[in-house]
C-alpha cells in the first residue's frame, strides 16, 4: 500500500496514473477546443475542461502531501536533475490551474464545477490583476507543462533502454 525503497506502493501509483489520465484529457481537450472550436466534440470536450482542471488541482495537493508524508519511505531521486525535474512537474501542476481559477474567479464568472457552487459570479467589472495573468500565462504554461511531460516520458524510457543507467520504470509500473 505504502512506499518503500524500491518502488512507490499502491497510493502513490493510483494517483500519479489517474492525474495522468485527467492530464491527457486536458490536453486533448484543449487541442480539441484549439482545433476544432465551435463543433460538437469541442463542446463535450470543453465542457470538462475546468472541473477536471480543478480536479487535477486539488489531487495535486493531496499528492504532495502524501509526497511529503512518506518521504523517507520513497525511493530516492536518481540525481539532482530528476528530483528537479519533478519539482518542476509538481510546480506547474499548482501554477497551471491555480493561474485559470484566479482567472476565472477574476472574471466574474460563476464556478461551480460538477455542480458544486464553488464560488458565485459578481456584477460589475473583472478584475484586471486577477484576469489578466490567466489570460497571459495560463495556456502557455500549460503547453510548457506538456512540454515537461514529454520529456519526462522520455527520460524514464531513456533510463529503461540505457545499458548504463537504472531502469526507473518498474518502480512506478506493477
């Protein structure tokens, strides 16, 4: 159930396959929105968009904690540059959607996500310092997360081919 040295127990691999399912959804409902704007598949993919993106936000959190709950327990980072790496991915994970949901709370919008009131819309005019980097950042940080995803798949295959380096896959694939 837990950690050990070796390999990440049953809770820690739940959740890191499950936020990256919700991940590749995001993503491919926003390649959908980007490419296939106003049509049909775009609404049913759009429409998720946001609850699944508070989602993610939310595990995210409970990741770290657990993160940090069983740290000791963990295996070790293989060098400075993987435990780097995941303190990017980890970083990323809060700023993406923490960026839209101060966008949308800016916005004046309301937000109820899976039917869940999370917070009312407001009359009146948006507020600029909240809205404003959302609309900057939020898609390109996003694109710069998928980015890191990428070559996080890449590197752990890399490590898995590589004569010279520890095969790093089955620590999180049983």
């Amino acid at each position: 159930m837990t950690d050990n040295i070796d390999r990440y127990g049953r809770v820690s691999r739940a959740i890191h396959w499950f936020m990256a399912l919700l991940i590749l959804w995001q993503f491919l409902s926003s390649g959908v929105h980007f490419f296939l704007g106003d049509t049909v598949i775009d609404e049913f993919f759009w429409a998720t968009h946001k609850p699944l993106g508070l989602l993610l936000f939310v595990l995210i959190f409970i990741r770290i904690a657990w993160t940090v709950a069983t740290l000791s327990q963990r295996p070790k980072s293989i060098n400075i540059a993987a435990e780097a790496g995941h303190i990017g991915l980890y970083g990323f994970l809060v700023i993406v959607p923490g960026l839209a949901l101060v966008r949308q709370y800016g916005s004046g919008k309301p937000f109820e996500p899976f039917g869940i009131p999370l917070f009312s819309g407001f009359e009146g005019e948006k507020i600029g310092w909240m809205v404003t980097p959302g609309n900057l950042l939020h898609s390109w940080l996003g694109w710069l997360l998928l980015a890191m995803i990428l070559g996080h798949i890449f590197m752990v295959f890399w490590h898995r081919k590589s004569a010279t380096h520890t095969d790093i896959l089955p620590r999180m694939w049983r």
